[in-house]
C-alpha cells in the first residue's frame, strides 16, 4: 500500500524514534535519508545516537544535504527523510546568501520522491511556536518550513504529530497492523 | 500521575484546578512536598541531572505540568539545543509511566492517553 506520512512534532518529542518503528514495520528495501550537514560536536553527537537506533534494522543510510532533486530511488523502497528542516536550511543558506525559492524546490523534489517510492515518511518540526521575532533571514526561514509543511500536509495520506512520545494522528486514518 | 502538556497560556493550569487541586497543591517549578509541579520544564532547565535521575525523582507526584518549548527556532547555543531536547525526553519516559497525558490547546483538554 502506497502511503505518505508527515511526521511533526517538538523538539526531543519522538519523532525519529517513531519515523524508524514505522519504517521497519515497511518491507523492505529501507531508507534512511538523513539531511542534517554535522558542524559541531552536539551534532555529531545526535548522529551517533541515531545511527545506534538504526544498529541491526535493515535500513541503508544515504546522506542527502541539498539537491534532492537528483536522487532517484528504487519503486518498492521505503523511506524516511530526516528532517526538513535540516534539508531547507542548506538550500536556502549559502555562502551566495539567501534563496527564497528554496522551499518550491523541496517541495517538488519531495514529491517527485513520493511518486516514485512504495513510502515516503518526512519528519519536520513546528519552528514557529517560541514568539520570538528573529532577523528577517530567520523568519523567512520560519515562514519558507511552515509552508513547506503546510504543502506537504496536503498532499500527503496521513499527518502525525508526535507529543510525549505519543503519536497524534492529524490527519488520515490508522493504519490498521 | 497524570502528565499535562500544551503551550504557553493553554489553559493547562486551569484544568489541573478543575480536577480538585487548589493554589496550595502546586509547587510553581520547585520539587517539593506538594502533589503538583506546575512548569516542570523550569525545573528540568535548572537540574543538573540525568534524564532517568529527573524522572524517578518527578514519578510519585500526582500531577506533573509541562510547557511545550520545544517548537521553535533551535537554540544556536548547543548547550541550550540540547537541554530543549532534554525537556522533550523527560516527557516522553513520563508519558510512558503516566496513567493520563492530557494535552491542552485553547483551553481544550485532550486526552492523547
């Protein structure tokens, strides 16, 4: 069954861990597309600890950080992408500036991606929810997500948002095992 | 316990009133006597302990309030990214050990367990 989901939720709220139980519930071939570029040691840190929960699951890891538009993968794959908002801030932030058309390119580079996958599992994040107004560079970032996510919720089967490590489902129906 | 979560001014203190507590059960980012943390994430922001530590610690209370900060734009300080992230798993291993996670959003109590 073909199925694609929007994982969303705060920050240590249970994404991952949910995104991965999902996906190995998938048959495989499984994908972990992982999009965060590793600048410190806190993010080396969190990359370890994923890759540990990944240990002895059957899943291959590609690093994809920007241009997602050239990956092609295999019809029967499953996939998880984490996360957007890794993925936005490398396209959208370089050393040329900002590229405001960043998110239109996400955006049609994920779905392409949907249409050629079994699954498709995307995590984002609600970044907007602090009530800080930041530079205007930031909030255009904020803005570009919230509408990528926005988009992808629309079009997608099913939106998830995780609280306390509890699955809330937002849109779609439960998938019944 | 029962686990309440939600933003800001959600409406998380009020409902927490609207099962029987009253201002003397709850104990304002303190662990003390009192059945009730009310902003537990001030509590595990200024801790200076392990995730499993802050849980057992928080386990027999009766009622154990959150406030989500876990959705906005991530901390520069990768210190303070992480102990965001550290609010979001205390909560989570909570959730787990709670007989009710309650969520509010607009006032509007939801029980997501």
């Amino acid at each position: 069954m073909h199925m694609n989901i929007l994982i969303t939720g705060g920050a240590g709220s249970g994404k991952s861990t949910y995104a991965l139980q999902y996906l190995c519930k998938l048959p495989a071939p499984r994908y972990y597309v992982a999009c965060m570029k590793p600048v410190g040691e806190e993010d080396w840190a969190t990359i370890a600890r994923n890759r540990r929960e990944r240990q002895g699951l059957d899943i291959e890891t590609i690093e994809i950080y920007q241009s997602l538009y050239h990956f092609h993968i295999e019809p029967a794959a499953s996939l998880v992408l984490e996360c957007l908002c890794n993925l936005l801030a490398n396209e959208m932030f370089s050393a040329q500036g900002v590229d405001f058309r960043a998110a239109e390119r996400i955006e049609k580079s994920i779905m392409r991606l949907a249409a050629q996958c079994e699954n498709l599992l995307v995590v984002t994040n609600e970044i907007g929810g602090d009530g800080i107004d930041y530079p205007p560079e930031t909030m255009a970032y904020i803005q570009a997500l919230s509408w990528l996510n926005r988009r992808l919720a629309q079009s997608f089967d099913q939106v998830c948002e995780l609280v306390c490590g509890i699955p809330c489902l937002l849109k779609g129906n439960e998938v019944k095992e | 316990m029962i686990l309440v979560v939600g933003p800001l001014g959600a409406g998380k203190l009020a409902y927490v009133k609207s099962l029987g507590y009253c201002d003397e059960d709850i104990a304002p980012g303190i662990l003390d006597e009192r059945p009730v943390i009310n902003d537990v994430q001030a509590w595990i922001l200024a801790e200076n302990a392990s995730c499993e530590e802050m849980v057992s610690r928080l386990i027999n209370k009766e009622v154990v309030i959150c406030r989500e900060i876990g959705s906005g734009i991530i901390p520069m300080d990768p210190q303070q990214a992480a102990k965001r992230r550290l609010v979001g798993h205390v909560c989570n291993c909570l959730a787990q050990e709670a007989v009710q996670v309650i969520r509010l959003i607009c006032g509007i109590p939801k029980r997501i367990k």
